[in-house]
C-alpha cells in the first residue's frame, strides 16, 4: 500500500470522526445530558469501515459509491436534527464574536478551557449553521481527499467535486432559509418534514454515478431497449434522476406547500420555487430530447436490418458504374 494513499485515507476519516464528536459534545451540552454522547459511537462503523477496506481495497475506494462517505452521515445527521428541533433555539445577534482573556497563559490546559467555554457561549443557531456549513465543505474536501476508487478517473472526480458544490450550496440554503421562517419551528410535523427532505438529499453524496457510463460489454444481446438506453445514457439519466427525485422536485414541493398551504411567503421563497421549477422544466425537457435521440437511432438501425433490398441497389448501381466505365474504356 502505498504510503500517499494511507495517509489521505486515515486523515480523511479522522477529519470525519473529530467533526462528528463536535456535533454530539453540543447536542450533549445544550440538551443537559452526557447520555447523548451514545451517538458518537457510530463513529465505530467508520472505523470497521477504514480496516475493511485497508485490507481488501488497499485502502482504495469502490468504483459506484464512497462507504466513508455514507458513514460520516450516518454519524453527524442526528446531531444536527437534534440541534434544529431543539425547543430552546434562538436568534443570535448581528455579530458573533469569540471573546479571550489578554492574559498570556502560560498552562496550555488552561488556555485551552478558556477556549471550549468562549466556544460554549456562543449562541446556538450560529453553532447549527456552523455545523452545517462545515459539514457540507468537509463532505467536499473529504471526497477530494480520499482515494480515488478503482475505475474513476481524475477527470471525472474533478466533475463530480464541481458538481458536489453547487449541490452542497442549494442544501444549505434549503435548510437555512425555509427553517429561518418563525412559524415553521412551531409546526412539529412541518419541521420534520423539512429536515426529512433535507436528509434524503444528502444521499446523494455518496454517490458516484452522476460521472461514470455503464459500459455494456461487446458480444452480449441486449433485447430490451430499457437495458440499452441506460448503458448508453446512465450519467445523464442518474442527473435527471437526482435533480427530480432527490433534490429540486422534494425541494420545489415543500416551498410550494410553505406557500400554498401555511401561507409562508416571502421574496427568497418565490426566487427559489421558481429556481426548482425552472430546473425541473429542464431537466425534463432534457430527458426528452435523450429518448426522442435514442428512440430515433433505434429505428434507423432496425430499418437498415429489415431492409436487405437497400444494400443490394447500392451494389447493383455500382456494378452498372464499373461496366460502363469498362466499356467506354474499350
């Protein structure tokens, strides 16, 4: 193994693990309740995970979906559903600041302390949105860090970064702006259904088709169109896919519900339900110009297999060519 690749593969998921431990020390510290300090242990299921793979994939990742990845969601997402529905969450002031004694310590412990008690005092929505603005860029670096996995090449890890960011962007801007608005936090059930869609759009994450084609092995008969179109098309069709399933249709239908049905309406809310319609509209209309494409070549092959007379012409007015230059030739 070599030693580039150890080293991005423990760092990585160490970065994880310490990010998770700071989201279950301030949901035990604002909850009052060292019992909460039981979710960290999810971290395990990294660690099986960082073994395993160091001993089978030396330390390389698999080719369709990123386990470290999944893992790390696995261990953060409760920490930060418990900090959004805690009932205590208020407002901070316009400028947050972390305030230290001048004094120089010389007892590092000390100093130390000092810190995790200004951090304490911190208000807790500036916490909450910190966590979820380093838990985003750290799912981003992190992808970046770790090795690439067999079958994935740079090219396609840098598309699959750029897109990861512009995904990570509309996530948090669908978490923050719709849970800002004061009467949702007083609606349980709206609540979770807002933090339930935000979480099935992380799963995406892990995920690592949006870059990579099926290849269909030469020599196989496919007989199903279905089976052909996406060995042809997969990488587009997992985007269209993610966009209507995953992310702007779930995201168009709750600011369609705020609006419609809670009666929650405001500039940024209108700006990006028409954001999410206008993806969806595209986003269906490319998935009709893939099967108006595929349909079409479909049907100019079947029809140069079941007409065998158009060869034969093609052959015959070659063959009257070759005569008659023959014999004009004599």
């Amino acid at each position: 193994m070599e030693f580039k690749v150890f080293l991005s593969a423990v760092l990585t998921r160490l970065l994880f693990v310490l990010h998770s431990v700071v989201g279950v020390w301030r949901v035990s510290m604002i909850k009052n309740d060292n019992m909460y300090w039981l979710l960290a242990l999810v971290n395990i299921l990294l660690v099986i995970e960082m073994v395993l793979t160091m001993k089978l994939k030396k330390g390389r990742g698999l080719k369709w979906v990123s386990p470290p990845i999944f893992c790390f969601l696995l261990s953060i997402v409760p920490s930060l559903w418990l900090l959004e529905i805690d009932a205590g969450l208020q407002s901070c002031p316009n400028k947050t600041e972390l305030v230290l004694s001048k004094n120089n310590h010389s007892d590092i412990i000390e100093a130390s302390m000092q810190i995790v008690q200004s951090l304490n005092e911190i208000c807790q929505s500036a916490w909450t949105l910190g966590l979820h603005q380093t838990f985003l860029l750290l799912l981003i670096i992190g992808k970046w860090l770790l090795p690439i996995g067999d079958g994935v090449t740079r090219d396609q890890l840098s598309q699959l970064l750029l897109s990861f960011v512009g995904t990570a962007a509309d996530t948090l801007e669908f978490c923050s702006e719709t849970l800002e608005e004061p009467g949702i936090r007083n609606n349980p059930i709206l609540l979770y259904a807002i933090l339930g869609v935000w979480t099935w759009s992380m799963l995406q994450f892990p995920l690592d088709l949006a870059v990579q084609n099926i290849v269909c092995e030469q020599g196989t008969s496919i007989k199903r169109n279905i089976y052909r179109l996406l060995c042809t098309y997969s990488a587009d069709l997992w985007n269209i896919g993610i966009s209507l399933l995953i992310q702007d249709g779930p995201f168009l239908i709750i600011r369609i519900l705020l609006m419609a049905r809670f009666k929650i309406i405001n500039q940024m809310l209108i700006f990006f339900a028409a954001k999410n319609s206008l993806i969806v509209l595209l986003q269906v209309y490319r998935l009709v110009i893939i099967l108006i494409d595929f349909y079409g070549s479909q049907n100019e092959a079947k029809e140069k297999t079941e007409d065998p007379e158009v060869p034969a012409i093609s052959e015959a007015l070659e063959t009257d060519v070759i005569i008659t230059t023959d014999e004009e030739a004599q």
